[in-house]
C-alpha cells in the first residue's frame, strides 16, 4: 500500500478526525422500522452516527445487521421511520445519490470487467468522462497497492487484492460514508489482521464515516470508535469499546461479549445499614458507586469478568466467595480459560496464566473457591 499523504492529499477537504467541532450527528436514524411480512427485522431502531466516525455494529446472526445497512444504502426500503443526513430527510434519495456504497462480503465485483473496468464502475454511472475515469481508477488502484493489476480479470486475484478493489471501487467515487458488511469474513486469519489495519488507517486519514457491520469482537474493538451491540432488531447498547467492555449495559451485552460471569442476585440492606447482594450462589460486596440507586430487594445481574477471578483450592480468604466444581479447561496461548458451575447452576470463567493453573494442579470435577475484590463486579438491573 501507498503512503497515506497521498491518500489525503487526494481528498483535501477530508475533515479533521481530532477536531471536535467537527463532531455532530452526521446521520441520524429516527425510529427505523422495518417488517418483512409478519416478522421484524429492524425494531423501531434510533441511532447518531457522527461524521468521521468508525461505527462498528455486531449482534447474533439475524439480529437486523446488514438489514439496517441495506436501508442505509438504499438497497431496502424503509417501513417507517427517518434517515435522516445533516438533517434531510433521505428515505427516498435512490442508492446513486446517497454518497454511501456498500462493500460486502461477498464483493459482488463484476468478472467480466477487468480490475480497472471494476474501479471505474461507479464514475461510469456518474457520468464521468472516460480520461477522467481512467485517471482516477488507476490512482486509486496504485494507492491500494494495486497499480500493476489494472488489466487483469478479478478471477486472477488474491481473496486480499480482491477486497482491495471492491474497496478501491467505492472509494474513487470519493464517499463521504462507507457502509462495510462484514468486508473481511471471507479472507484468512492473517489476511483479516493486516485489512484490519489499512482499513482504520484509510479511514483516519480520509475522514470517512464507517459503518462496519461485523460478528468478530477484535474487528469491532480495535477499530471502532464506536461499538453498537443489536438483538432482535434493537439496539442493546451502543458506546466506546471501553465503555461497552467495563461497563456491559444488559446482561444481555455481558453474555455476547462473553468471557464474564453472572450471578443472579437481589439488592438486601443490612442491618449497619449497607446494601449487600444476594443470590443462589452467595453473598457479595459490591463498590457503593454500584450500589448508588439501588433499593432493596432489587433484583440484578451482577457481572464479573473472567480476569478479574482468582481460584483457590481453600475457602474463606477472601469477601465474596463461591464454591464451584472445575467442568474444563480451554488453552490460549499463555493463558487459560477455566470454566466453573456452582451448585445452583451459575457457569463462572476464569482467566489464569498457564503457570499459576499448574501450580494450583487443578483436576476437572475437583471442587474449587472463586473469589473477587467487590470494586471488580458491575452490576445491571435486570
Ligand atoms: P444479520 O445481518 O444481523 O444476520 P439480517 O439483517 O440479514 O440479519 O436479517 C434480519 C432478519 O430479517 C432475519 O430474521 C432475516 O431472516 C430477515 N430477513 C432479512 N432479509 C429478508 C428478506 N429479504 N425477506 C424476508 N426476511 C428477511
Ligand atoms: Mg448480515
């Protein structure tokens, strides 16, 4: 790949990432609803997309994904509710005059065209004169590493050049939005990696709002500023990756970001005054600044994740503890997944070093303490 300055100098009006003032709703989706037949797919959505930004947007297969990136195109109607872009009303705009093509999985690069004929595709439909178009194509292709490939059918690539030109092929129209449909699913681990990388840098340095619809947790939270949770057509929760990591907003969020245990409990008062939770699996401290607008016998998921649990072999060293039998181990790398069930059927994940799990010699089926510091859990009312 080229060096960015070229990138950016070919798009000099690329407004400035750092530069809050530029930070506004750029897009904004106003009670998106969208049926097919009886069924909802998209559930009366409303979502801010702020210009410049990268949007990640995950959720369980068939949750409304690539459904609200469709309609977001113009490749789906939509039922009720507005798109609306700086604050026009774009429901009805066709999907050449929105400024937000579409790249996908799946590329639908056409094999009859060679790769310069495939980048040019969009100036073509915008009528732009064919010097012009050739120029533009061929800058594009060199900027994404591709400028001795020009001439040649797409069938002769690479999975990762290919996704290069369907890339090159929405960006020589110059989009101010680029909707990403799980672009990287269909190239290898180390291909994925590398994509990962020169996507985020390319939309730093245009300034290019991405929406990127994806099931992979290390895409999203390594390259959004923005991670947006959906289930059912809805969204769970959308934030900061650290935010929507640290501080799960339903459980819910906590179970598809996985690797956290939740323990089902109701807030008690004690008698010194202080709120305590209560569960099936124990009593448990929490920090006040979790336990501020709780009221007795609240009930709540409390989240605690699987880094923050230690194991013991003996109990009663530390505040909230529970017992717990060892159903398997799972090796990553240096580290190990521990997976635990109390006796009322709570699943509990732990994340040790390979070398503190050998020097606790733990034994599938053994019985085991859990513990953690009460400022480790977070807790959801449920
Ligand atoms: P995701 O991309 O999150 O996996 P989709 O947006 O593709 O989910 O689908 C959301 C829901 O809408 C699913 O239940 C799916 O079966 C349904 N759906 C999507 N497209 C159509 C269609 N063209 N006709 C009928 N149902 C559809
Ligand atoms: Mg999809």
């Amino acid at each position: 790949m080229n060096t960015l300055t070229d990138i950016t100098a070919a798009r000099p009006v690329a407004p400035n990432p750092g530069d809050h003032h530029m930070s506004h709703a750029h897009i904004s989706l106003k009670n998106i609803h969208k049926t097919y037949g009886d069924s909802v797919a998209v559930d009366r959505l409303d979502l801010d997309i702020e210009e410049g930004k990268f949007i990640a947007i995950m959720g369980p297969s068939g949750c409304g994904k690539s459904t609200l990136l469709r309609m977001l195109a113009g490749l789906e109607d939509v039922t009720s509710g507005d798109i609306l872009r700086e604050g026009q009303r774009i429901n009805d705009l066709a999907i050449w005059e929105r400024d937000m093509p579409m790249v996908w999985q799946s590329l639908a690069l056409f094999p009859f065209l060679t790769v310069r004929e495939n980048v040019e595709f969009g100036l073509r439909m915008n009528g732009v004169a064919s010097a012009e178009r050739r120029t533009r194509a061929l800058d594009w292709l060199s900027k994404l590493g591709l400028e001795g490939y020009a001439n040649r059918g797409v069938d002769q690539l690479s999975g990762g050049q290919r996704q290069r030109v369907a890339l090159a092929r929405c960006l020589v129209t110059e989009p101010s939005v680029l909707l990403l449909d799980e672009p990287l699913s269909a190239l290898d681990a180390h291909l994925s990696v590398q994509m990962q990388g020169e996507l985020k840098r390319l939309q730093r340095e245009l300034g290019i709002t991405f929406v990127y619809v994806t099931h992979s947790h290390s895409e999203a939270f390594s390259m959004a500023d923005t991670v947006v949770i959906m289930n059912q057509g809805r969204i769970e929760q959308a934030g900061s990756p650290e935010d929507i990591y640290l501080r799960p907003a339903t459980p819910f969020v906590a179970r598809f970001l996985g690797g956290s245990s939740i323990f089902d409990c109701k807030a008690r008062r004690r008698k010194s005054g202080e709120l305590v939770l209560e569960g099936a699996d124990g009593t448990f401290d929490c920090a006040a600044s979790e336990l501020v607008e709780l009221d007795e016998g609240e009930k709540v998921s409390l989240i605690v994740r699987a880094d923050q649990i230690s194991v013991t072999a003996a109990a009663g060293w530390a505040e909230n503890e529970v017992s717990a039998r060892v159903m398997g181990e799972e090796f990553v790398g240096a580290l190990v997944n521990l997976r635990l069930e109390t006796a009322s059927g709570t699943q509990i994940t732990v994340q040790l070093q390979q070398r503190d799990m050998q020097a606790l010699d733990i034994e599938v089926g053994a019985g085991i303490t859990a513990s953690w510091h009460p400022e480790d859990g977070h807790i959801i009312k449920t």
